[in-house]
C-alpha cells in the first residue's frame, strides 16, 4: 500500500508504530499470565511458534486492556480470524439491524406452465 504524499507516508508510520508499540504491551502481558495453549483449539505453542498464538479482545474492543487481562485471551491465527468472522456474521445477520440482508419473496412459478407442456393432444 503506497501512500499519495511523503506527509501521509510519515503519518501512517507513526500511527502503525503506535499501533505496533500498544499491541506488543498488552501481547508480552498476555503471554506472561495465560499458558501458551489457543483458547480454542487448545494448541500448544512453543519456540517460532508462538507468533502463531495472538490476544483476543472478548468484547472486540481493543482499547480496553484491564491490567488483570480479564479482556484477552490466547488464540491461534484461525481461531481467532474463526471468532472475527462469527462477530462479523452476528453483527450482520442480527435482528433490527440496519445492515441485515431482507430476504425477497419469491413471485416466480418455473413450473406454471407444465401442466399444459404435459397435455397430450
């Protein structure tokens, strides 16, 4: 992803190391409380693997990291893109919501006309 201007290019390098800085503070407490086992699947991780295993934010929210890690938990890179996809489903499909699918009804007959297609003459 190239940006338009040398300004935007810098911008967006200061707020990807912000970013990298926060995620890193909160991944290197997570694995410091919790056993490195996804939460899911119940994987172990170890050694190279480990960067396999990331934190999941229960209530999505990524800014809320409560000091006792009560907002993480440890999941593989399926599991958790696994998690986002059920969120992202529930979020779409909920009842009320203004982005939920309607489903049209059918007027269509395909077999209107076999009666008279059947009719032996």
């Amino acid at each position: 992803m190239s940006s338009s201007t040398p300004h935007t290019a810098k911008l967006d390098r200061i707020l990807a190391d912000a970013q990298r800085e926060r995620e890193s503070g909160y991944r290197d407490k997570a694995l410091r409380m919790y056993p490195h086992v996804c939460g899911r699947c119940a994987r172990e991780f170890a050694g190279k693997r480990l960067s396999e295993l990331t934190v999941h934010h229960r209530d999505h929210n990524h800014d809320n990291n409560p000091q006792d890690g009560s907002n993480w938990e440890l999941l593989c890179l399926y599991c958790h893109d696994n998690e986002h996809s059920r969120y992202t489903d529930q979020q779409y499909y909920a009842e009320g919501s203004t982005s939920s699918p309607t489903i049209a009804k059918a007027t269509h007959n395909p077999f209107a006309a076999l009666a008279g297609l059947m009719k032996k003459d």
